[in-house]
C-alpha cells in the first residue's frame, strides 16, 4: 500500500483563516484573503507581525480552526486507499499538540491516533506522496511532491500544484 503524509495547517485546516480571524478581532481590521497572494507569511498582516506571530501560541487558535473544504471526504476515500498519516509541525507550540490531536479526533473520526506524527521537523517522514503547503516541507521530501496551494505560497513553481480537496481526490483516487 502506497503511504501518504498529509500536512495539516492550510491543508486540512484553515489556519489563513484562523489568522484572518484573529487579526480582525484584535485590530478592527479585516484582512482580505486575496491581498495575502504571494505573500511571504510574516508580510500577510500590515505592521503587527509579531502579535499575528504571537497568535499561534494562544489557547484554542489550534482547536477552533475550520476543516478545509471537501477535506474529510476525500480523505476518508484516501484513507481507505493508502496508507496515511497526517504530519503536523507542532513542537514550536506548546497549545499546539493536545489542541491539534483534539480538533483531528472531531474533525476526522476515521484516522486512529496512531495515523498522527507531530513533529518539529517533516525530513524525518518518507512515503509515495506529501501534500503541504511550505516549499520547504516537500523539498527534503523523497516521494511525490503536492504543493497545497495558499496565499502564502502561489509564487513558487517547482512542485505540482493542488488547488484544493476536489483536486487531490482526482489526481490520487483515479
């Protein structure tokens, strides 16, 4: 069975959202989606970088994210077709590995625990296919790389792009 590693901030999870989000509560200012395009992801936000930094470390900014849309389908359908782990960078978070493994467990009941790899850095994972959104996650990668596309990372060319959940469903259940 072929194994996929799937990422799970801007892939499963909204976390551009979340940070939208967050801003807006925090600074009256509401941050389209759209203007974030090519953006570097400290450049996203105008002038407040480190508080948006600072917002990771927040209780619940992890648990209270949105699923992606599609994503739980299609993942359910990979599931039942590869052998797949979600692969989270979370050790720079403290509220990040509880609030992570909290929100996968209610938002996709059908992956066991033992399917989630918390991790500070994904060169450790190997596998047939990596979906993540940060270039630099799948250029140590040794399988397939997927490029999820996000605001923060439409400027980069060097890896297979998906545009969404409906994308990776017609490029890996065909």
């Amino acid at each position: 069975m072929e194994r996929l590693i799937v990422d799970m901030d801007d892939v499963l999870a909204d976390a551009t959202g979340q940070f939208i989000n967050y801003y807006e509560r925090e600074f009256g200012i509401r941050v389209p989606r759209e203007s974030m395009n090519h953006k570097d992801e400290m450049e996203r936000f105008p002038d407040n970088h480190d508080a948006v930094y600072n917002f990771t470390f927040r209780k619940d900014f992890f648990r209270t994210m949105d699923v992606n849309p599609y994503s739980q389908e299609v993942m359910k359908e990979l599931n039942a077709h590869y052998e797949v782990f979600i692969v989270s960078s979370a050790m720079e978070f403290p509220n990040s590995l509880p609030e992570k493994l909290e929100w996968l467990n209610e938002h996709f009941p059908f992956l066991h625990w033992k399917q989630f790899v918390f991790c500070g850095r994904k060169n450790i994972v190997h596998g047939d296919y990596m979906i993540d959104d940060l270039p630099h996650n799948l250029e140590t990668f040794n399988g397939e790389k997927l490029l999820f596309s996000a605001p923060h990372n439409l400027q980069f060319n060097q890896f297979k792009r998906v545009s969404g959940w409906r994308e990776v469903g017609e490029l890996l259940l065909k």
